[in-house]
C-alpha cells in the first residue's frame, strides 16, 4: 500500500515536470516565429482613396519588404470624413479657435487651428489658418445718424400739430 501511494506521487510528479517542459517548449517556438516576422518590414500605407467622389469609403493599399515574408502588398478599406476640412487634407483634424476681428483693408477674418489627428500615415501641417469674408459689418454710424433724422421728423411733426 505504501509503495502504490509513492508510486502515485513520482508519478503525478513526473506529469507536472512533463507538463512544464511542454510548455516552456511551446513558448520557444512562438519565440522563433516572431523572429522570422522580424525579417519583413513594416507596413507603409499609402493615403485613402474614396471610391466616390472627395470623401466616404474608400481604400488604401499597403506594402512592405522582406525576403520570407509571405504578403508584400494588400488592400484595407477606410473612409474620409466628408465634415473634414479638406482644404487642409481630408485626413488631417484641427482645432480652431475663434474667429478673429474683421480686417477692414481685406474684408476678411482669420483663425488659426491647431492639429487634432491624422488619419493613418497622413502628412498635416501642425497649424494652419482658415480665412472667410466678414459678411455683414455693423454700420453703427449710419444707424446713428438714422434716428436721428427720424426723432427731428417726430419733433417736426409734433410741434406742426
């Protein structure tokens, strides 16, 4: 009876150690894998093409080198935000502040922005600065001399009566 229950032990012991160098022997094959994807280079994305038009879904195509890599070239689907400014890039986000004072010589108002993200491999320009026509510009001078016309025709009109 004694030298089943010694027998059992040496024996669950020896599945553990075999167990264990099963293991550590799995882990050195995944090992020797990634070393061989070392060998291949990263991958370069090109920049999204819509299918339509400047923006919504579109592809980007993607290479790499290496002399055992398996795939040097594939597609991947993306898509441009059509709320993007494109005049700074369809895959470059910025930042603006406020609109700034209206210049008069010009007519026009400025405000910078500054870089919120890209898009994959995207070359932005850290800051740009949007211009936009003034529109409507307060004639308070005008206006003023206006009531004043008017408050004489009243005055006019009342002392008339």
């Amino acid at each position: 009876m004694n030298g089943q229950k010694q027998w059992t032990r040496v024996a669950a012991i020896a599945l553990l150690v075999l167990t264990a160098m099963a293991a550590e022997g799995g882990k050195a094959e995944k090992q020797g894998k990634k070393e061989r994807k070392s060998d291949c280079g990263e991958w370069q994305w090109s920049v999204c093409v819509a299918n339509e038009g400047d923006c919504g879904l579109g592809t980007r195509e993607g290479t790499r080198t290496g002399t055992d890599c398996k795939q040097t070239i594939k597609t991947q689907r993306c898509k441009i935000p059509c709320n993007w400014k494109k005049k700074f890039g369809g895959e470059c986000k910025y930042n603006f502040e406020a609109w700034g004072e209206c210049d008069l010589a010009t007519g026009k108002k400025n405000r910078t922005g500054v870089l919120k993200r890209a898009l994959m491999d995207a070359h932005c320009a850290a800051t740009v600065t949007a211009t936009k026509p003034c529109g409507k510009i307060p004639k308070t001078k005008l206006q003023d001399a206006k009531k004043q016309k008017k408050e004489g025709k009243k005055r006019e009109r009342a002392q008339m009566d």
